[in-house]
C-alpha cells in the first residue's frame, strides 16, 4: 500500500505507524499529546495557521481511518487521536473544555482497557435504533453549526453544495448506506459536469460524513476514495506564452483610462486572483525598497477577505513586461481614489473574463479564463528556474512544509529578491 506522506507523518505523532505498541503505550502517548497541546502557547499572529495545521492533521487522520491496515488497538487510538485534535481546535477558539476532558479521561486508571474508553461514536448496532436521516437533515445540522466560523461567501459555496448532493441522494437513509450507494451518487454527480465541479462536491460530501461520524450521528461513512485523479485540473487550462503576448498586444491599445485594460495587465503580471485584484485600492499600489512599485494585497481594511493567511503579499510589477507601461498605469491609479476598481463584483468579473477571451476569440465556459493566468505565471517562473521558496512567495501559496510557513512565517522574501525573479521569468517578454 502507497500511504501520502500527510498520512503517514499524522499517524506518527500519535504512534499509530508502530504496529508493536501496546494499548497502554498508546494511550500514554495520547495523553502525553493532549496534555502538550493544553498547555502550548499561541499568538494572535499564528493562531490561524496552527487552526490550518491541526485541520490538515484532522484530515489526514480521517484518511487513515478509511485506508490504513490498523489492529483494534490501534482504531481505538486512532479515534481518540481524532477527538484530540478537535479539541486542540477548539481550544484555538477559547474553549479548552474538550481537551481537558479527553485528558481527564485518559488519565482514569481504568481506561486502561481499550474497550472502556468511549470517544464518542455508536456502537455497532446503535444505527438499528435510531430514525432514518437523510443527507439534507444532516448537511442542515452541519450548516448550522459552520454559521459563524466561516465567511458568508464560504458559506454559501457550502449551502449551494448540499443543496445539490442533497437532491441526488433524495430520502436515502444516510445512517444505513453502503458503499453501493456512493458509487451511485458519484455516477450521478458525473453526469453533464466538469472533473474539478466533481471533486469539488465529493468533497464536501466527505467533510460532511467526516463530521456526522465524528459527532455521533453514524457509526462510519463510505465516500472515500472516489475524486476523480486524472483530468481534475484541466479545468482551467493556463495560456500559452504567445496566447498570454496576443491578450496583452489587446489590452495594452485600450484607453488609458479604461479600466479593463489594467485589471488584465495585473492579472497578467502578478497571477493575483480576481477577488484580489477587485480589493485593491489606490493606498495598495506603492513603492518600496529602492523604488520598486508593488501591488500590496492585504486585508488590512474592513471588507477585505483573502483566502488563505498566505495570500498576503507585495507583488512587484515589471515595467515593460509584455508592453506593460507602467508609467501610464501610475497615472490611472493616481486618477482613482479609493477602490480602484468601483463596479459591484459581477459587473467586474464577466466584462473582465469577456475582455480576455475576445482576443482569442475563445466563447464563454470555455477551459480558459482569467484564473489561468495565474497558472501561467506560474509556468512561466517553473520554466525560469525561479526557487519555490520564491514564487509561492509571489502567487501566495502555503509551502505545505512546517518549518517555513509556521516557524519561518514572519519572515518574508525581500521584495528586490521577488522582483528579479519576475524580471527573468519575464524576459522575452518586453516591448522596444
């Protein structure tokens, strides 16, 4: 069996990758990691990313439950490491009651017996007794609970979800089904949609099952293993070098007072996201260092949302760069106070998409759109030999390694490093 190393670093935390440790070794370990996580101190600054490590480590334990050969044992270790680690969650939120009554259980002599210890799931033949429930019931009692803890746009993404694999699995009793039964909903949910629209949907089908077997509501889930592996990312197909060069020869003989014509150019020279670029305000466009011109993308100010702590970031912005003047694109900017861009959020992303897909002549829907231009940069830097270090530093990627973004996190890559980055990624590109 080919475990991903996220699974295999999550089971050795809590020992459960040494198949020789007896039940009271186990549980010792488990007490000794919820004991440090009780006591582990956080700051405002980190707080978030250590909520974003304990959720990758949920997850992975999650997988392990499904994929990995335990013993009884180690299945019993392996739950409470779950109920552990949504403690050390829920103490992230101020409320470190779980933790300490996992502790406090752990720590009764009499739990030193695997089969006394109860982590808060049924037993085998509890779903006989209780009433049927179906997904819409479950989804609305997860929905409920989300309220609050996510962003209204987050929220509503998980609203529209459940609403779709609710009217696909229809009256099906959710505590009873069989991996037949998510087969089908798969089958189904294939139909007439995109790779990426089906993984998006299996998963949160998966977060959802994940949730109603950590809180009690079913013995176990089946939906595991059923993302589609290959073709998921063609989606969104990134543009050429050329097809990039004909998008900007179009953009840059817009007015100079138009402005598509700069939310295009950034989008191009930065990879930002659309959401990002439509949050940026004239404050956000500066010069630092030795006269470098960045485009600073913050939540600083109120309404601001990014998706990721990572996401805060200077982009620095390469004069010349397939025609890009930046001169002319000061001079706008200096023209428009506040937001740059004043258009309500659809008003700016369809004329937006539409203005970069005229070039091409490519019809709308189609597996190119303004996000591939972040895939392009991102190309174009993996094809200049930029570091990794350097160019998650500019889209704004997560490393996915410890040591950097959690120890290494407040330090950021200087922004002449980034800018010489982007300069010989972009060679080739200038306009005389």
């Amino acid at each position: 069996m080919t475990l991903s190393q996220d699974i295999l670093k999550a089971l050795a935390v809590f020992h459960l990758d040494r198949p020789e440790a007896t039940w009271v070794e186990l549980k010792g370990h488990l007490a000794e990691v919820a004991h440090n996580l009780l006591i582990q101190a956080y700051s405002d600054q980190n707080l978030s990313v250590y909520d974003e490590i304990y959720s990758d480590l949920a997850q992975s334990l999650a997988e392990a439950a499904a994929t990995v050969p335990l013993s009884i044992d180690q299945h019993n270790a392996l739950e409470i490491s779950r109920e552990i680690v949504r403690g050390a969650r829920a103490r992230l939120k101020g409320n470190p009651r779980p933790l300490i009554d996992t502790i406090e259980r752990l720590d009764k002599p009499e739990n030193d017996v695997p089969a006394s210890i109860s982590v808060g799931a049924p037993s085998s033949d509890r779903n006989a007794d209780q009433a049927p429930l179906t997904f819409e019931e479950l989804a609305t009692l997860f929905i409920k609970e989300r309220q609050g803890n996510v962003q209204g746009s987050t929220l509503h993404a998980i609203e529209s979800n459940c609403r779709t694999l609710s009217k696909l699995l229809g009256d099906l009793d959710i505590r009873r089904h069989t991996r037949s039964d998510m087969v089908t909903l798969k089958e189904k949910i294939m139909d007439g949609r995109k790779p990426l629209t089906v993984n998006k949907l299996l998963t949160q089908l998966s977060t959802v099952m994940d949730w109603a077997v950590n809180n009690g509501f079913m013995e176990r889930s089946f939906d595991k293993g059923l993302k589609i592996e290959r073709g998921a990312e063609s989606e969104r197909r990134p543009f050429s070098r050329e097809e990039v060069g004909t998008i900007m020869d179009h953009t840059n003989a817009l007015p100079a007072n138009d402005w598509k014509r700069w939310a295009l150019s950034l989008g191009v020279l930065t990879g930002a996201r659309i959401g990002e670029l439509y949050q940026l305000t004239q404050a956000d466009v500066k010069q630092v260092g030795d006269g470098i011109t960045v485009i600073d993308i913050n939540k600083a100010d109120e309404g601001k949302t990014l998706k990721t702590d990572f996401s805060v970031r200077m982009v620095p912005l390469v004069d010349g760069a397939y025609g890009f003047d930046l001169k002319a694109f000061l001079s706008w900017v200096a023209s428009e106070p506040g937001k740059l861009f004043k258009a309500k959020y659809h008003y700016f992303n369809k004329p937006l998409n539409d203005a970069l897909r005229e070039p091409l002549g490519l019809p709308s829907g189609s597996d190119q759109s303004f996000h591939s231009l972040r895939h392009s940069l991102s190309g174009l830097l993996k094809a200049a030999a930029t570091p990794e270090v350097i160019a998650q530093s500019i889209t704004g990627h997560s490393s996915g390694n410890i040591t950097y973004d959690l120890y290494a996190g407040s330090q950021r890559v200087p922004v002449e490093t980034l800018h010489n980055a982007l300069s010989n990624a972009f060679k080739g590109t200038r306009k005389p």
